[in-house]
C-alpha cells in the first residue's frame, strides 16, 4: 500500500502559537493541556497532532505524547478500528517477525521521542510510565489514533502499523489535501471547561 505522507514539521514551526492552541482547543471540544510541540500540520497550516509533555501541569503522567487532533482523521481512524483492523493487527503481530520486531522499534522510536520532548519541556523523569508508550506497543494494538498520530509526526517508515493505517485512510483524508473547511467552528469560543478523564481522575483523589 502507498500514500502521500508530509515530512515530519521542523524547526520553529513546531512551536505552538496561540492561534495553534485556539485551533486544537476547538478540534478537540476542550481546553488543550501541556501542548509543547505541532509535529505535524495539514497542508494548510493547522495542527494534525499535538505533542504533549509526558506530565501535566496537574501533576498526572500522561503517556500519550502524540495525541491525534484533526477531526476528519480521527473519525477516519474511527472507521478503521470499527471494521476490526485493531484485532486483525495484533494477530498479524504474533505470527510476522519482521513486523513484530518493526513494530517493538516503533515503540522504542516512541519512549524515545518522549524522553527528547520531556527534556524541552523541562518536565523531568516520569517514573510512572517507565518503559510505556502508548496504543498497544510493543505487543499488540489497543489504539489506532495513536500509531497514526505517531506516524505522521515521526514520519514514514517509524511505525509500520501507523504507516498502514494512513495507506487505508487514503478514502477519507490524504496529506496532499486540505480538510480543515467545515472540520469544525473556527468562529466558536475556545472552550474553557475540561471535562477529561485526566481532569476527573485528579479531582476525584483530591
């Protein structure tokens, strides 16, 4: 399978401005936590994936530090885990050794790549998370947003269950096109209420 993928965003432009933040705000329906990074934008400018320090400022370690945002992909991606590809993946995963060993370097690629994005944050260790990453990895896959958040930051060719999703999403959205028109209401305000698990979990230990 073949598809069009951008090349991970360098330099500045992985620094989020605050029109970045409004718009993620907005993809996501609430207040954007801890974005240090936009490791991959749409064609037109807009954020496709956050990067996010690997502990709140709340205080919780967060092991999803490539959290996909682009409405139109997450609902793609959707599509793909309710037609089985998680389970058909993960199958793949105990019977393919060269996949599997791929897939264990997308998984250190990751742990990797957190570990660089903790140190610019200035977050420090997080013990907590030692050794985890996120969607599955290394062994099987529990979520395909998150290979696919991983493979449009990092590039093709880090995460091949990543890369392979993007190749049968190619339907729905595709790098070489913008979809953000519609996607979701530039003219609403920025939500200022997290209702997130992380936000609930804290205030329900406080």
């Amino acid at each position: 399978m073949h598809f069009t993928a951008s090349p991970p965003v360098q330099g500045n432009d992985r620094v989020p401005t605050q029109q970045d933040l409004d718009t993620l705000s907005r993809q996501l329906n609430r207040p954007v936590r801890d974005v240090v990074e936009i490791p991959a934008r749409c064609v037109c400018g807009n954020p496709l994936v956050a990067a996010t320090a690997p502990r709140l400022s709340n205080g919780i370690p967060f092991p999803t530090t490539y959290y996909l945002t682009h409405p139109v992909i997450t609902a793609a991606v959707s599509r793909l885990e309710a037609a089985g590809m998680m389970n058909t993946m993960s199958e793949r995963l105990l019977s393919d050794r060269e996949l599997a060993e791929a897939y264990a370097r997308a998984h250190e690629a990751y742990l990797q790549a957190r570990s660089d994005i903790a140190a610019r944050a200035g977050t420090g260790p997080v013990p907590e998370i030692d050794g985890i990453s996120a969607g599955g990895m290394p062994t099987r896959v529990k979520c395909l947003h998150v290979l696919v958040g991983h493979a449009l930051a990092a590039g093709p060719g880090v995460n091949p269950l990543g890369d392979e999703a993007l190749a049968a999403l190619t339907e729905w959205w595709t790098a070489d096109r913008c979809y953000c028109a519609g996607a979701w209401d530039e003219a609403a305000p920025v939500p200022a209420k997290d209702l997130s698990r992380h936000v609930k979990r804290l205030n329900a230990t406080s």
